[in-house]
C-alpha cells in the first residue's frame, strides 16, 4: 500500500508541514521491535491497527516522511528519505528506490532553492538519500542553498576516516559516497556534536544509541513545544515499552537511555513527539503512567 498526503499544524510561530512518500506494512511486528512480545501488539490492537499495525500480515505499518518546518523566515527540512535510483543491495526495499520526494515538497510549495537547511536527525540510507540528486553519472547537493546539518559522530562512525569498518556493510558505503560526501564537496556541510542552535525556536541535541550521531530536533515556540525524535521509536509499542529497541539500534543499552530521557522530558512539557516512520497521524504527546509512559493526544492537522 502507499499513500501519499500533506498535513500542516503551526506551533507558536513555526509552522511544521508534513510530507508523505510512501506508507505501508514494512516488516514483520517483533522483526522491528524484537523484544516488543506478542501480547504488546495484539492487547493494544485497537489503537495500532491499522495505522501502525497490519495484523493480518502480523507487519508493522511505517511511513517515510519529510518534515518541513518554516521558522524565522526559513524553510529546514527533517530527513530526506531513500533518495532515487541509489545502490542499495543489502536493501532491496530501498535499492534502485524511486519515489517523489521533490515533487511532494513542490506540492506544499518548496522548491529545491527554497531550502536554507537540512537536518540529518542521524545518517541511515532512509533518512539522507534525499541530500543529493543524481547529475551526469555522479552525485550533487539537492538543496544548492541548504546548510546540511549532519551529526559529527555519524560522520565519522560512517565516513572513510572509520575505514568503514567497525561492523559496517557495503550499503553504507555507498550510502556515505553518494549521500554525504557530494555535501562535503560542495561545502554545504556542518558537522556538530552536543548542542546546536539553529534558530530562536528550534534546537539539535545529542541522542545516542540507534546510531553514534542519533539526534533530536526541539521545537520552543510561545508556549508550544515539539520533538523531532528520529528513529528513537519506529512504533507506538516502544512508548509503551522504552526498553523496546528496533533491531536497526547500533548500541541497545544507550538507545534505551536515551529513548527514556526524551520521553521522561516529553511528558511533563507536554511536547509533541514526532519520530520519523510513524504511520497514521505521525506524531503523539505522551503521559507518565507509573513507571513507563503511555499515548496522549495524537497530532491534529489542518491545511
């Protein structure tokens, strides 16, 4: 199945535009979330089905997806999916991929030019293929005015300098060559680690374990608050169950720290968590039950 839709929501004087590539059942339920259990999915089927869960398939339903935030008079961009006719072998879901990335931006009026950054929330294939286009056999900068914000330790857990090695595979050296290092090139490139301020209202921070990079985004506008959270959660079921990792999480006992601190601070400032692949309304505020969390009120959008 696949879909295809735009959504806007404004918080306090930044307004966050939805772009839908494609949504569907991706992979089998507990392949995703490996410790997630079966219970987990069928006693809160009421809710998951069919948004983020397909239960006759027993897969979970993700989504790719670009956030396109206009804050201070810029346009920023949160991920840029698989990106078009890319060698992804170890990937057959995403190799030779082609999708209408650009041409969904256009839909909710951005042009490539438009855009002043972009953010990698981390560098995985389906989250930074969209930095480039495909020119005369090599690869180029998509964006030719964007300042790309890419996570330092990415960079480097994924770049040559690491020899590509330390349990690496072949799709993310192909990955790195034709999606990181053409902005690299171009010198469109920051490299950040910690903290990084991108304007008054919005905030990159440190979050790692899926990857070494692993970012937020934080959205502070008036008394509006958001977090862009990456693949800190894949599904709903990890909220329920922070201590659920995806089987794409690179160090387990880190991602899991991390995943708790984001939502221990969500809950209380009644952000809006946003990840990156959730299916139906894409993003959810969360309450603390007890000791764990459970699903506030999902995201209401209007054009």
């Amino acid at each position: 199945m696949s879909s295809e839709s735009m959504h806007s929501i404004v918080l306090g004087e930044v307004e966050i535009t939805r772009v839908i590539e494609w949504q569907g059942a991706f992979a089998p339920a507990r392949g995703l979330v490996p410790e997630s259990g079966t219970e987990m999915w069928k006693g809160n089927e009421e809710w998951l089905a069919p948004d983020h869960w397909d239960p006759d398939s027993d897969r979970s339903v993700v989504a790719l997806q670009t956030w396109v935030l206009r804050s201070g008079g810029r346009t920023v961009l949160v991920d840029t999916g698989v990106g078009n006719g890319r060698e992804r072998p170890g990937s057959p879901q995403f190799h030779h991929w082609q999708g209408d990335f650009l041409e969904g931006l256009a839909r909710v009026g951005v042009q490539p030019q438009d855009v002043d950054v972009v953010v990698n929330t981390h560098v995985h294939a389906d989250h930074v293929g969209g930095n480039t286009v495909g020119v005369d056999g090599g690869w180029e900068p998509a964006f030719p005015n964007a300042q790309y914000l890419v996570p330092a330790a990415d960079d480097f857990h994924f770049g040559p300098d690491n020899a590509y090695g330390n349990g690496l595979q072949e799709d993310d050296r192909l990955m790195y060559e034709d999606s990181i290092a053409p902005i690299h090139r171009a010198g469109q490139s920051v490299l950040w680690e910690g903290i990084h301020r991108i304007d008054d209202h919005l905030t990159l921070e440190s979050a790692p374990g899926h990857t070494p990079g692993s970012s937020v985004l934080r959205l502070s506008s008036g008394s509006d608050r958001a977090v862009f959270v990456g693949d800190l959660l894949h599904s709903p079921v990890q909220i329920l169950a922070p201590s659920c990792n995806s089987c794409f999480c690179l160090d387990a006992e880190q991602a899991v720290t991390s995943r708790r601190r984001i939502l221990e601070r969500a809950a209380p400032e009644r952000e809006l968590v946003v990840p990156a692949h959730f299916g139906g309304a894409g993003a959810v505020e969360v309450r603390q039950e007890g000791d764990g969390f459970g699903l506030g009120t999902w995201a209401a959008y209007g054009r």
